[in-house]
C-alpha cells in the first residue's frame, strides 16, 4: 500500500514538471502567426459565391501585446 503511495506521489511530481510555461509579454510582442480572421472572412466569402480555397500560404499577422 505504501509503495503504490509512494509511487502515484513521484508519478504526481514527475508530471507537474511538464506543465507549459507561462508566456510573457516579451515572448509574444512582435511573433508572427497566421491572421485566422482574414482567414476566416476570405473563406466565408468563398462559401458564399460556392467557391474553393486552398491555402498554399496563410496571411501573416503580427502580435502586438499591450
């Protein structure tokens, strides 16, 4: 009993270590990321005149953190 304990608090200790990091503000200002919102109007418009996208490459967007 005391083993299986033991063993599920290491287990526990283990996987707390390969929790993400936060982010801060310097790590996200000025990263470049796909604009989702053009990329959702442009595909809407599509469906609405029953036409097809193929995204080669996505519209570029860069984060500006405030």
């Amino acid at each position: 009993m005391k083993r299986a304990l033991l063993a599920s608090l290491a287990a526990l200790f283990l996987a707390a270590g390969c929790a993400p990091m936060q982010y801060t503000k310097a790590d996200l200002d000025g990263l470049i990321v796909c604009d989702t919102d053009l990329m959702d109007r442009i595909e809407r418009d599509a469906a609405r005149r029953f036409a097809t996208i193929h995204w080669a490459n996505c519209p570029r967007a860069t984060l500006r953190v405030i």
